[in-house]
C-alpha cells in the first residue's frame, strides 16, 4: 500500500479550560503497577469522573481532568489514602492534530508548559 506524503492537512485546534493537573506518587515509594492502575481508573468512573490526558511513570500517575469542584475534594480525599496528590487548578489542555513548529509556538506563546506528549501528528500540552 502505498502513502501519499504529499497531502497537507490544517491544524485541528481543540483548547479545553477549566482543568486539573493531577500528580500521585505512592506514599510507599512502590511502583504504580497495572493492577493499582485499575484501581485509580475504578476511583475516577466510581466518581464519573473523566480522564481527558494521562501520562504513566514508574512511580507516578498524572492526569488531566474537568475541575468539577465537589468532585474534585472527593477525588482527593479517596487518591489521598494512598497516594501523595498534588494538583494544578485553572490549566488548560490544548491538542494540536497535524501541528507544526509555528502553530504550536503561537498557541504556547508566554504560557507555562507543565505536560507535553507528542506523536508525529498530535500533540497534547497542560498550560498555565
């Protein structure tokens, strides 16, 4: 099969305010394995809660959400038994599909980057 490379395709632009930058760490120092990933995503549905952006580490767990206030304390007090929680209120999480070098430095322009993933045609950012 065979790609045209030749094919130009616009940024598609979509900026969601009103987030939250979550960060957890195990207050045991274990490693943040499948199984306790299921348990955190059984927290977040539990709560209807939706995970709009996650990054995975050893010993870490971010994600993005919708900052639903009420939610948002309950959330925290669950993540809080076993998890060191830390969080960004008042972020924005902007995704680029097909971006490029010029429309990303515009749209992050004297703003402060605190996530970014990118792939070869999208790229996800939490700004401040």
């Amino acid at each position: 099969m065979n790609e045209v490379s030749s094919l130009f395709y616009p940024p598609l632009i979509v900026q969601k305010g009103n987030q939250v930058l979550l960060k957890l760490t195990a207050k045991d120092f274990s490693f943040i394995t499948e199984s306790k990933l299921r348990d955190l995503y059984d927290i977040f549905h539990q709560l209807n809660i939706r995970v709009n952006l996650i990054q995975n580490a050893a010993i870490s767990f971010v994600a993005c959400i919708d900052n639903q206030r009420g939610k948002l304390e309950q959330l925290v007090s669950m993540l809080s038994k076993d998890y060191n929680v830390s969080d960004n209120e008042d972020v924005s999480l902007l995704t680029i599909r097909h971006y490029t070098p010029e429309v990303l430095a515009e749209l992050t322009k004297g703003r402060h980057i605190l996530l970014e993933q990118k792939t070869r045609h999208t790229v996800q950012l939490v700004l401040m």
